[in-house]
C-alpha cells in the first residue's frame, strides 16, 4: 500500500479541516499520516510516497512555517525527487498566490503535480469538501501509477 502525506499548516482550524478531506479521500487506497507542518520530520517527507501540502493564505504566501519547513527538506530534496504532490490552501478570498507558492516548490524539489490544487476561502464549503477528497483520492492514485513504474533497486 502506498503512503500518502498530508503536511499542512493551520492557527484557525480551516487549513485543518481540508488536510482531513483530503486525508479522507486517499485512505481508502493509501496508507495516509496527517501531520502539522510544525510536528513533522523530514523524515515524514522522505519515506511517503505521495504529499499533499497545506497552508493558509498569508498576505498572498504560504506560512512561515511551511516555508521553513521546505527550507529544512532542502538538504534531502534528492531523495524526494520525482515523488508526486499536490497542494491546497484557506482564506484570502478567492486569491491563488499562495497555492501558487506553494506548487512553485514542486519544481524546486522536482516533484510532480499530481492534480491542480484547490483554494478554499476562510468557512469551507461541503462543495470543498468534495474537491478535497477528491484530491486526496487523486494524489493517492497517482502515487500507485508512480510505483508501479518505480524500477526496482
């Protein structure tokens, strides 16, 4: 069974609420672990085959902690490289800046996009909801795709 990775980064609750949707829609195929972004190892990162990263809207950014976060990984990217992700944020109206921030991460880690992201405004809807469990369920499906064609070592 493959393990996805939801790492996210949440004060409100809204960025959380989504992690879970998302989470809930790769479990039926995957393994998942939900982590905060501020509990989470890189250690997490490397052994998942899939992520899906979180964050709140932040003056049209990621948080400060995901960033730091991706700071942290940077030594191990070589060991992520090819892995496949997808990403999601909360609040700041219908803005995509920071999804943007987060999936232009993707290529400085070259990892691959596994389905568009999703922009959620401050009170989730059910109709997020859905998509987040839909994208959970992409992200997990994509990883099976991925380590199907993974060539043994």
């Amino acid at each position: 069974m493959v393990k996805i990775l939801v790492l996210y980064y949440s004060t409100t609750g809204n960025t959380e609420t989504l992690a879970k949707a998302i989470a809930e829609g790769a479990k039926p195929i995957a393994e998942v672990t939900t982590r905060r972004v501020d509990y989470a190892t890189i250690y997490d990162l490397i052994t998942c085959d899939g992520v899906a990263f979180g964050s709140p809207n932040y003056f049209g950014y990621m948080a400060g902690l995901v960033k730091d976060y991706f700071d942290k990984a940077w030594s191990v990217r070589a060991q992520i490289t090819g892995k496949v992700a997808v990403a999601f944020t909360s609040g700041g109206g219908s803005s995509n800046s920071a999804l943007l921030s987060l999936e232009n991460m993707f290529n400085a880690f070259k990892l691959e996009k596994a389905a568009d992201g999703i922009v959620s405004s401050r009170r989730q809807t059910e109709q997020d909801l859905d998509k987040c469990k839909a994208l959970g369920k992409a992200l997990a499906e994509a990883a099976v795709r991925k380590t199907k064609t993974r060539p043994r070592e």
